[in-house]
C-alpha cells in the first residue's frame, strides 16, 4: 500500500500544478471585481504558443532545450497577457457581460488555435521533441516518509509556482497593490473615493489572470501532455471550482488543488490498483467530476466571493 501512494503522490503534485496556477489567476481577476471563466481558453492559449515556440526553438537549438521550454513558458505568459485584454476591454471598458465574455474567451480560444496549428503544421496537433524531466531533489529525497512524497519525480516548475504562491499571498493581503486590488472588488465606489483608478486595478487583475491561466497551459503541456491537442480537457474550468473550493484565497486554493489533483490522478491510476480493478473505469473517470459537484455545493453556502465580482462599475470617467 505505501508503495502505491509513493507512486501516485508525485504524479498527483504534478497534476495539481497547472490547476493551482490558473486558479490563482482566476483569483487576481475576481478581487479586482472581474469573473473570468475564460481560464480554459486561456489555458490552450498558452499551450498552444508553448508548444509552437518550444518545437520551433528546440529545432533550432538542439543544444539547449531547456532553455527552448523556459522561453516557450515566457512567450506563453505574453500571449496570456495580451488576449486576455479582450476580456478586461468587453468587461471593463465596455460593461459588457463578464459570463458571456468569458465564454467567447473559451469559444475564440479553442477555435483559433486549432486553425492556426492546422496551416502552420498542416496537423491539429503540435508534438514537443521534449518536454521538462523530472528530478530527485538531492538530499531531501532521501528524508523518510516526505522525500519520497514531495522531493522525489519532480519539476523545477513545482517550486517555481509554490513560490509564486507564497509571494502571491504577501502581495494580496501585506502590500498596497493587494489593497487595493481586493478593495475593487469589494466595494469599488470606496476605492474610487479614495483615489484609486479602478478601471486600471480591473485590467491589471485580468491580465495577471491571463499570464497565469496561460502558464498554466503551458506548464501541463512540459510536464504532462507533451503534445497540443487544441483542448486542455476541462482543466480550465476546474480551476474554476478550485478557487470557489478555497474561498477565494492563495493558500485555500492551493488545498483545493490538491484536492482535486489527487481525486484526478486516483482515478487515473486507479486500473493499476488491484483493489480497485472490478470497479467499472467510468465511474472512476467520473470520481473527480463528482467530486467537484459535491466540494460547490457543500461550499457554496459559506462562500466569500468578493462582493463586486461581476459587478459593472461606472464612474462616468472614462
């Protein structure tokens, strides 16, 4: 049985990766007083700019292809950035409805990509030559009980977004930006009075949401996919629940994707457990949907959702 959870722990992390950092996005969005469910759009946005710029720089530099995925991994961050100002022009600018926004984020999303893999490649389809390999982190993987778990098959990009989530706590809740940020959110009329231009603390939330969700796509393309299919499986939307599941907080959120990372990968892997192999697949590749359903709707009573978000907000100043 322990040998079991060793093997399932790190690829549970692994899967929870990209679901914590999009949900994180999410996050900077709706404390500015933005909804964005075009996290999943977002997220083949990013996986489709990673995995084109990462084939191409990996063609072109056979020598250094990590270098190739860290530059892919930026590159993706950018084109999150800029299309997520579709979303923060319709929302902010435009007071247009942030549900139907979003949702022509996800539709355009999904759409344009596979168009454009279809006349660069001549495929739907954009294989990487090789994607971010997993490492022993050396000494602490050797620690009884944790180093197995934790410091054993992982990714640089694990660290990188734990850290990315620490200090996204700090920013939100110990620094004036995070201030004002929730402020927007809460009560934007307020923040106004009190000097703070909302319609830029709105875009600058949309696209820090943007950068993440994209990242997102990206990162589970180096670690996990390792090929663009013009889909990221619903991930995006998962997020999506794994930030209403943590109550709209970093560390919240970062227990929720875990959650919902370990229903996932112990549904995946579930074939291989003997106690598991009479129990149909279907019901098992349904377990972490379920799963989800119920976390929203036992949560959802106590939610505290910032209390603008989604909220048009005029002040007649343009």
């Amino acid at each position: 049985m322990w040998t079991t959870i060793e093997q399932i722990f790190p690829y549970a992390i692994m899967f929870t990766i990209p679901l914590l950092i999009t949900a994180l996005g999410g996050l900077f969005s709706e404390r500015s007083g933005v909804v964005n469910i075009g996290l999943e759009g977002l997220m083949v946005i990013g996986s489709f700019i990673g995995a084109l710029s990462i084939s191409k720089l990996q063609a072109a530099w056979p020598d250094h292809t990590v270098a190739a995925i860290w530059v892919g991994l930026l590159l993706a961050i950018v084109a999150g950035v800029l299309f997520s100002l579709l979303h923060a022009f319709a929302s902010v600018h435009l007071s247009a409805n942030q549900v139907i926004s979003g949702t022509a984020i996800n539709m355009i999303a999904g759409a344009i990509t596979v168009f454009l893999s279809r006349n660069i490649t001549g495929s739907g389809n954009i294989r990487l030559t090789s994607g971010f390999q997993p490492f022993d982190v050396p000494g602490l993987s050797h620690i009884p009980i944790l180093g197995p778990l934790i410091f054993s098959k992982t990714y640089w990009t694990t660290w990188l977004i734990l850290l990315v989530v620490l200090l996204s706590a700090f920013v939100l809740k110990k620094t004036p930006f995070g201030l004002r940020l929730r402020a927007c959110g809460e009560y934007p009329q307020a923040a106004e009075a009190a000097g703070v231009n909302v319609y830029r603390m709105r875009y600058i939330g949309v696209m820090i949401s943007g950068g993440f969700a994209s990242l997102g796509g990206a990162i589970l393309l180096v670690t996990i996919a390792g090929e663009f299919t013009g889909t990221v499986a619903g991930l995006g939307f998962l997020s999506l629940a794994a930030l209403i599941f943590g109550q709209w907080r970093p560390l919240g959120i970062l227990a929720a994707t875990l959650f919902f990372g370990f229903a996932s990968t112990f549904a995946n892997v579930s074939q291989v457990i003997p106690a598991l192999q009479h129990i149909p697949p279907v019901i098992l590749q349904l377990f972490p949907y379920v799963v989800t359903l119920v976390a929203l709707v036992i949560f959802s009573k106590s939610s505290q959702a910032p209390k603008a978000a989604g909220e048009v907000f005029d002040s007649g100043k343009r």
